[in-house]
C-alpha cells in the first residue's frame, strides 16, 4: 500500500488490539511517511503514537509460521467491547 491508498479508521494490530489510524504525516527528520495513530485500549503512558507506513504495512510471520498483515484495517468505528464473561 503507498500513501494514496491509506484509508484512516480502525485497525486491528495482528495480536489483537485495535487502534484508530488519524491520518499521514512526514517524520521532519526524514522527510518519511507516518501513520499518527491512537490505541483503543487502556495502558499507562502516552496515548497516541506513529509508526514509519513502510512498517505499518509489514508482513509479520507468527511463531507457528502463519504470515499476517501488522494491521488490518476494519473499518469506522470501534469494535464492541467484549461483553462476555
């Protein structure tokens, strides 16, 4: 995927957590693209991150030798929490 194609919303990282991809930007002391991105889960810390689009858009290969997408975009909104116990 190239910069045109990024599509802002929710995605879902290949271990499980969803985050909410805002938008591109350009690392200033690279002049590289950047996905600005906030998790949608709690943990200490600061809540939004980025990471370089090269990366975001990686192939990973699980310890079972599965290969995934890093993430996977699901759409706008936010997944349910879940309810069951």
């Amino acid at each position: 995927m190239n910069h045109a194609d990024f599509k802002p919303g929710v995605y879902r990282h290949y271990k499980g957590e969803h985050y909410l991809a805002l938008g591109l930007a350009r690392a200033d002391e690279t002049d590289e693209i950047v996905v600005v991105y906030t998790r949608l889960y709690p943990r200490a810390g600061l809540p939004m991150s980025t990471r370089l689009l090269s990366i975001w858009n990686q192939t990973v290969t699980t310890p079972d030798g599965t290969s995934l997408a890093r993430f996977t975009y699901i759409g706008h909104e936010t997944p349910a929490a879940d309810t069951h116990s």
